[in-house]
C-alpha cells in the first residue's frame, strides 16, 4: 500500500506540473521583437562571414598545393573555376523604419496609373 500511494503522489505532482509547463506565454513586446529581429540578422551575417573565411582558407591551401606541385615538377592541372570569395563586410543593423517615421503612403502605386492608361485603347 506504501508503494501505491508514492505512486500516486507522483503522479498528481507530475499533473500539477504539466500544467505550469503547458501555459501559454505572453506575446513578445515590440522592443524584444526588435533585439531578437537583430539578433537573427547579425547570426546570419555571422554565418556570411564564416563562409567567406572557409573560402578564403580553401583559396589559400589550393594555391600552395598548386605551387608546392609546381616545384616539385609534377603536373598540374588547370583550378575549376569557382565563384569568388564574397566579403561581407562590417555589421550594419537594419533600422527600424516604424520609429524612423518612414511608412509607405496609402493609396495606389506610382506603376499603377502607367499601367491602367497603357491597356487604355487608343482613339
């Protein structure tokens, strides 16, 4: 009987548990939205970044071979052709155009009157 009721005691403690875990959380403010928007973008100019220092390790341990290849006498065949290596320069964060004041005008597009008068028939 001893052991039934430690049971069941775990069980009501995992129950109340689930509960905490399973409640829904607040939506994120608009100034946690930002840093976490900033966040997401300086990890993927981190991973720009990356890239272009693996491209330009491989550059270099290619043109040694190359040249060590050279030295030794042994053919060497022309490089494949690859794409350059991109730099993707310094960190820059995106503004924030809501607090900048630059929203876009309601209303049609500048494109939207030239392209109604050119299907317009001519007379």
């Amino acid at each position: 009987m001893h052991k039934s009721s430690r049971l069941m005691l775990l069980l009501a403690c995992a129950a109340l548990t689930s509960q905490v875990a399973l409640a829904k959380l607040p939506p994120l403010s608009e100034e946690a939205q930002a840093k976490a928007a900033e966040a997401a973008a300086k990890a993927a100019w981190s991973s720009k970044v990356a890239a272009y220092q693996l491209c330009v390790a491989q550059d270099r341990v290619a043109s040694t071979y190359r040249a060590k290849r050279m030295m030794a006498g042994a053919e060497v065949k022309p490089p494949v052709e690859t794409p350059p290596c991109t730099d993707p320069g310094p960190f820059a964060a995106a503004p924030n155009l809501e607090k900048a004041g630059a929203h876009s005008a309601p209303g049609p597009t500048p494109a939207a009157p030239a392209a109604a008068s050119a299907s317009a028939p001519k007379s």
